[in-house]
C-alpha cells in the first residue's frame, strides 16, 4: 500500500503551491488535507486509487467543503468514461460521499463534497486557563 501523507498549513510547502492554483480561487487560513490510497466506490464498483485533498470551511456559505483530485487511474476512466458520479470516498483514516467528475486534461477526476471529509480534522488548540 502507498505511503499516506497528511498535509495541514504547515506540512503543505510552497514548492506545491502551483499544482493547486487553479482548484480554488483563494488562499484559505485553515486548509486542512490528506494526500495518500483511497478506494473509491462508484455505482458499486470499488476502485483503488491514489488521491489529494483538501478541506476548508467556505465563509460564503459557512460550511465545509472538501476538494482535490485522484491520480490517473485506467480503471477508474474506463468506469466513468469522462462522466460525473456519486461517489463514496474511504481513506485509511475515514470516508465521505461526494461527486467525482471534472477530468483535466491529464485525465485526473476532481473530488467534491461538502461535510466531513474521508480524512480526520486537526483539533484546535486548547484554549490557554492561566
């Protein structure tokens, strides 16, 4: 199984910064993500995959909204044929429904979901009691 890697604003270094500029308009404080294996389940179908994503409450509309996109993965295009779907995410440390659709031109399916992601939360720090 491929190496599982949890990203959060201080693991997620600049040199990155570009692969992801066109997936979100603005920079958010509290971008929280994972990038690792993922089986992704689509009409019943279980696909195993490589994904990166990221989560970040939106202000407009005070939710949050979980993103990213999975590796080229033949079986996965061959599945969805360039078309959108539901989809239920399962990751080594959690799982969330959402769509998947939106190839780009390396055939890489976008992720989408608003809700509890399919990775865990960092938890805020405590508040100080001096």
């Amino acid at each position: 199984m491929a190496r599982e890697q949890v990203l959060t604003t201080e693991t997620h270094s600049p040199e990155h910064e570009h692969e992801h500029e066109h997936e979100h308009e603005h920079e958010h404080e509290h971008d929280e993500g994972y990038s690792g294996p993922a089986t992704l389940t689509v009409a019943g179908t279980p696909v195993e995959v490589r994904v990166r994503v990221e989560a970040h409450t939106e202000p407009h509309d005070g939710q949050l909204h979980w993103f990213g996109r999975v590796d080229r993965n033949e079986e996965l295009s061959a599945l969805l044929g360039g078309k959108a779907a539901d989809v239920l995410v399962v990751t080594p440390r959690g799982r969330a429904e959402g769509r998947i659709g939106d190839v780009d031109l390396w055939d890489r399916y976008r992720l989408t979901g608003v809700g509890t992601p399919p990775f865990p939360l960092d938890e805020p720090p405590a508040p100080d009691t001096d």
